[in-house]
C-alpha cells in the first residue's frame, strides 16, 4: 500500500498524469465540434423540405379543385415566335401590364405573351372581320372608301379589345373575393386566437372558403406558400394586396404587417379589419339599392305605364268603338 502511495506522489508520475489528462482534452476539444452534427442547420434543412412540401400541397389542391389549369403555364410557340420576332416586350411589357394580368389572375409568361400577341392580332382579326362584313355579308350601299374608313375604325377599337378583357376579368375576380372576404377573416381570427400560427390559419381558410370564392382561395393559398418561403413576410402580405387590388385586402395586409412589425395581437387586427370590410360590403350592398329607383324610371315608363294604360283605357275604347 505503501508502495503505491509513492507511487503517486512520484513527480514522474504526476507529470505523466497531468500530460496525459491534456492529451485526451486536447483531442475532445478537437473531436467534438467535428463529430457533432449541427442542430440548427439540420433544423433549418427540414423546415425548408417542409414549406415546399406545403407549397407543394397548396398548387396541387387549386389545381385538382380547377381541372386543367394551373397558377402557370408555358406560352404557345407559334406565338411566342411572334413576339419574339416583332420584339413586342419592348413595347407591352411593363409593370403595369403584368400587376394587371396578376390581378385577373393570369400568372406566368403564357397570359403575357398572349396579351402582347392579341394586342398585334386584334386589329388585324377585326379589321378584316369588319371588310367581310360590308363587303360580302351586309352590302351595304356605301362607296368602297366609306367601307374601309368604317373597317379601319372597327380595326382601332381592336387594339384596346384585350385591355377591356382584362378589365372586366380584373372586376369579376374583384367582385368575388370581396364577397368572400369579410367570411374569410372571422375564419382567420378564430384560427388565429386558436393558437395557430398565421400561415396554417390561411392554410386552413383557403381550403374552407375554396367552395364557394376559388379565387379568394387561390390568392390565401399563394399568401401561405409566400409566408414559408420568403425571407420577410412583409413581402407575402404585400404581394396580396397587390394581386387582388382590392382596399380592403391592403388595408388588412397593411394591419398584419404593422402587427407583426410593433408586436401588437394579431387577432385584435383582424377583429377591427373583418367589422370595417364588413360595413364596405353592406354600404355598398345600400348603395346599390339606393340607386335602384332612379334606374326603374325608364324602364316603366316604356313598359309599365303602356301596359297600364291599355288595361286602365282599353274597355272604355272597346265601348266607345262599339257604339
């Protein structure tokens, strides 16, 4: 026992011990940091596979809910040639037209190349519709300058043809969503004061509202792909505003950002959002009855009132002719 002791004490061994002791910490603080795996990269690599995966889920529902179409698709060749060869970017192509094209809901480089390709065809479809018209269906007795005078006016109102398309698409899209709208943000504040988080409460709206306003649907769906994968939502919550167009919808994207940008609750946002759009749709709904009568005026004077008058005046007439 004794022996050991001294052993121990020796310098020697104390020496060896403490070099020892080094060695081994010297390779762990080496060998760990290479042996780990790092947590918080594996984290973010899943939480990536995951926000495709649901953007992923979110296209394939609108795109099975709408058979044979989908958010974007590629553009005709034969066209496609055309506005390559004419270089019609350089004239149609702009901001503009494209913010314009989103919110009809056309999305992609196929309804661009379309439009610019229809903004050339047009004018030539109708001016030449316009010349078969006069000239071989209606001959009418007008000199031949007079026909191409009329076919070449009929040619200039083509080429704002596609504008007013997209026009009456961007207010029927319009229309619908706002329909929907104020239903679709008691949805969000019940999913919100839930516990869900913003993007799986507009994950869970757009399936639940897709049955009766598919476009409010698609543009939550958009909006949730967006929050998983853009670096700021502020961005996603803006890119709705502008797709749609609609106040209300840029009034509630500007709520949310402010909300998330100053910490204030998400669901008292949507609480004040969801009774404003609420009112704009009933004021509206007023408006449109108020303006009711005056719009009746002229169709009773042409067809009520003669009527009338044939019920009210035509026994006395029939008496009168009788005797």
């Amino acid at each position: 026992m004794m022996e050991f002791i001294d052993t121990i004490m020796r310098p020697q061994f104390i020496i060896t011990l403490l070099a020892a002791v080094s060695a081994f910490a010297t390779v762990l603080t080496i060998a760990i940091p290479i042996m780990s795996t790092d947590r918080m990269s594996q984290r973010m690599k899943v939480m990536a596979t995951e926000r495709d995966k649901m953007r992923a889920q979110r296209m394939a529902e609108l795109a099975t809910e709408r058979p044979g179409a989908s958010l974007r698709q590629a553009p005709k060749g034969y066209m496609q040639h055309i506005v390559d060869q004419l270089n019609l970017r350089k004239h149609f192509d702009s901001e503009e037209i494209r913010t314009k094209l989103k919110m009809a809901g056309l999305r992609g480089q196929a309804p661009l190349v379309t439009y610019m390709f229809f903004r050339i065809a047009m004018p030539i479809i109708v001016f030449c519709g316009a010349l078969f018209y006069m000239f071989v269906m209606a001959k009418l007795a007008y000199p031949p300058i007079v026909k191409v005078f009329f076919a070449l006016i009929a040619g200039f109102i083509g080429y704002y043809l596609p504008n007013v398309f997209i026009h009456n698409m961007v207010q029927k899209r319009q229309q619908a969503i706002k329909q929907a709208f104020p239903d679709s943000l008691d949805m969000l504040l019940i999913c919100v004061q839930s516990g869900m988080s913003v993007e799986a409460a507009f994950g869970k709206v757009s399936k639940e509202v897709m049955a009766t306003s598919l476009e409010l649907a698609e543009e939550l769906s958009l909006t949730t792909a967006e929050l998983s994968y853009l670096q700021e939502r502020r961005l996603a919550f803006e890119n709705l505003g502008k797709r749609t167009g609609i106040p209300g919808v840029k009034a509630v994207a500007t709520a949310l950002i402010q909300a998330e940008r100053y910490g204030t609750p998400v669901s008292q946002a949507l609480r004040v959002m969801a009774k404003e759009n609420r009112d704009i749709r009933m004021s509206e709904a007023e408006k449109k009855a108020a303006a009711l009568p005056p719009k009746l005026t002229v169709p009773m004077i042409l067809f009520f009132l003669p009527v009338l008058f044939v019920v009210i005046l035509g026994p006395a007439a029939i008496t009168l002719w009788g005797s």
